[in-house]
C-alpha cells in the first residue's frame, strides 16, 4: 500500500474513534466502568451457577443505607476447600493469613452530598437490585450499567412517585 492511502486510512480511523466517543457522551449513555479488581471474583459463577443468594454477601442490601461487603472470613467458609489451590485463592488465604481486608475498588460511587440509602429501595420501593445494578450473576468482571447522575435518579422518582423533594437526597 502507498505511504499516502496507510496515513489516510489512520486518520479516518481516529475521526470515527473521536466522533464514537463524542456520540455515545452526547446520547447519555451510561460509559462502561469496571475498574480492575485484586481478586478476580466472577459474580457469573457465585450468584449465577452456584445460585448464593445477594444478601449472603451483601448483608444489609435490605436493613440498612449500605448494601455491605463480604468480609475475607466469609469467603473463606468456603474457599477453605474449594479450590484453594487455584492462583486467586491463594491470593485469597494471603489476604485471610495476613489479615488486610480485600482493596475492592468501588464500581458505582456517589459524591459525599448525595444521601442514598439500599433499605428505601429495596424494601420500601420493591426494588429489585437489577434495576439499578443490571444482571450481576452473568457478569465476569463487575460492570456499573447505570449513570448514577441526578437526571436518571428523578427519572425513576417521577414516575414511581417517590420524593422528588431536594432534601431527600440533599440533607
Ligand atoms: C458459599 C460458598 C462460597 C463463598 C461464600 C464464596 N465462594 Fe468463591 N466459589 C465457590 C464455588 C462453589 C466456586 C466454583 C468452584 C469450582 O469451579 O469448582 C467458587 C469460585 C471462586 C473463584 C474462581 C471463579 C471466579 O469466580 O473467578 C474465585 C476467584 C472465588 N470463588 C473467590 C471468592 C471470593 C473472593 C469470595 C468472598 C467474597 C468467595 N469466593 C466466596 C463458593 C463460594
Ligand atoms: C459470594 C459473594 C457474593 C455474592 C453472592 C454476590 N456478590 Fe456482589 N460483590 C461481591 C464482591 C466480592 C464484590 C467486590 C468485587 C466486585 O466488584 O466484583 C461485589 C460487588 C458488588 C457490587 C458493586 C459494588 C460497588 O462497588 O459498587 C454490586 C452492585 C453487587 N456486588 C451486587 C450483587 C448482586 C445484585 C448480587 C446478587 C445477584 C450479588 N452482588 C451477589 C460478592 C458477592
Ligand atoms: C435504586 C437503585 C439501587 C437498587 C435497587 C440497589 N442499589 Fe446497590 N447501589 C446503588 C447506588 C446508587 C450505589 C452507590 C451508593 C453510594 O455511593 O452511596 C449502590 C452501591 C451498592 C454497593 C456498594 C456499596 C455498598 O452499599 O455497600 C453494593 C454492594 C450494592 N449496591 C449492592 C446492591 C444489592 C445486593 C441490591 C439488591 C438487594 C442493590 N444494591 C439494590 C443503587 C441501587
Ligand atoms: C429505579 C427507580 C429508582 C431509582 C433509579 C432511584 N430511586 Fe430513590 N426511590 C425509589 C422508590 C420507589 C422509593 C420509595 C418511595 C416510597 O417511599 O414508597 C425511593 C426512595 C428514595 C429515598 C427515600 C425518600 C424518603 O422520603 O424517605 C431517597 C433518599 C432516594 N430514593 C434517593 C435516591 C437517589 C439519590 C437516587 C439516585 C442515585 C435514587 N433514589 C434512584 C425509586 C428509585
Ligand atoms: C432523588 C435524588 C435527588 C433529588 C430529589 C435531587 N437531587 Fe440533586 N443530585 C442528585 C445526585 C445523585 C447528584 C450527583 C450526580 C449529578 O451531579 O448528577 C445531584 C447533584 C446536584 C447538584 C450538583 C450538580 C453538580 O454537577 O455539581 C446540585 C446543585 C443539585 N443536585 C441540586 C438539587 C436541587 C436544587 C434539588 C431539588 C430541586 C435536587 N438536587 C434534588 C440527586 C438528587
């Protein structure tokens, strides 16, 4: 191929990369975040295949604000056995032996002056986690599916008739 044709084929490419970005920004599509984690915890085979219900590790998704995360003494109920020879098990018993609590990294994260609270949605509002979190148990990697922005929070409030009062998420 002539040096010319190669350099007009990458810059075409890059104008349709920069014209994508700026397309799925303006439609307000919620851009996939799933943030490397130090373990890598398959939601597809604990919630999926081994059907363990949410709340055995996300504790207090229906009592409290926070839905709660599974302390390392809790996975190891069972990774004691399963498994524990496999590469990120054993990452696992060094978390377990050393005592450091898991760095998971957050996947969906409000700023400090929204308050949120799991127990009005879950219960209150019948919520199921999917409607916020997608389908979690046929995901490998974690991904957050909503925009989690003020706009897609009424959205919802509107038409399920909850508070759309600024101090309900704004105290
Ligand atoms: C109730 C039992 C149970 C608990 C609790 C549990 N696991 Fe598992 N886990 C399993 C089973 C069963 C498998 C599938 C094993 C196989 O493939 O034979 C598995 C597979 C895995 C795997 C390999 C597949 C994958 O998902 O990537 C990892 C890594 C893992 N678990 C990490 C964890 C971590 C971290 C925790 C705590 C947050 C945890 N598990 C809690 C039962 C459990
Ligand atoms: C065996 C334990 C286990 C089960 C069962 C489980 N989770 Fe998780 N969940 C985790 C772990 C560990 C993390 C942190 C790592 C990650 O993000 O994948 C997590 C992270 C999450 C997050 C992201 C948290 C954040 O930072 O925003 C959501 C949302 C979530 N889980 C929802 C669910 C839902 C919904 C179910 C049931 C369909 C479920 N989980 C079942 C262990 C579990
Ligand atoms: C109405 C939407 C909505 C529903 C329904 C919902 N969540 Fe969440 N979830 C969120 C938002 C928003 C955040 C971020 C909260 C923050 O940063 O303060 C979050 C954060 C989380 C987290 C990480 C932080 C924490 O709270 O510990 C986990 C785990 C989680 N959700 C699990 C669940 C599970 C399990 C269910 C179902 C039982 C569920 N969520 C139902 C919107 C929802
Ligand atoms: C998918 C629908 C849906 C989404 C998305 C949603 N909510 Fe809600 N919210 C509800 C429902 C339903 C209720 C319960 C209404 C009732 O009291 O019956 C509720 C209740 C609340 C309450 C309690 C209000 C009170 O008066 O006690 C707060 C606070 C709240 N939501 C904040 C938020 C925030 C912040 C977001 C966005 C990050 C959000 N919600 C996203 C449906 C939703
Ligand atoms: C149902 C929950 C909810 C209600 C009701 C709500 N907000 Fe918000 N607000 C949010 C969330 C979530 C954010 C953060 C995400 C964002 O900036 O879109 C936010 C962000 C904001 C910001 C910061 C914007 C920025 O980008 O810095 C302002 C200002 C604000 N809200 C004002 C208000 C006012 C005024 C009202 C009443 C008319 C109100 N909000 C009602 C959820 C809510």
């Amino acid at each position: 191929m002539r040096r010319e044709a190669k350099v007009t084929i990458v810059v075409l490419a890059l104008l349709l990369v920069a014209f994508l970005l700026v397309y799925v920004a303006a439609s307000g599509v919620a851009i996939v975040t799933a943030p490397v984690q130090p373990i890598d915890f398959f939601h597809r085979v604990h919630a999926g295949d081994k059907q363990i219900a949410c709340e055995y590790c996300h504790r207090t998704a229906k009592s409290a604000a926070l839905a709660g995360m599974p302390s390392v003494e809790l996975c190891m109920r069972c990774h004691r056995v399963v498994i524990p020879h496999y590469r990120e098990i054993q990452k696992l018993h060094r978390y377990w032996e050393s005592g450091v609590p898991i760095p998971w990294q957050r996947v969906n994260r409000l700023p400090g002056f929204v308050y949120f609270n799991h127990q009005a949605h879950t219960v209150t509002g019948k919520l199921d986690c999917a409607e916020c979190h997608g389908k979690t148990e046929t995901m490998d990697r974690l991904v957050r599916t909503a925009p989690l922005t003020m706009g897609w929070c009424l959205d919802c409030h509107r038409k399920k008739r909850a508070s759309m009062d600024c101090w309900a998420c704004h105290r």
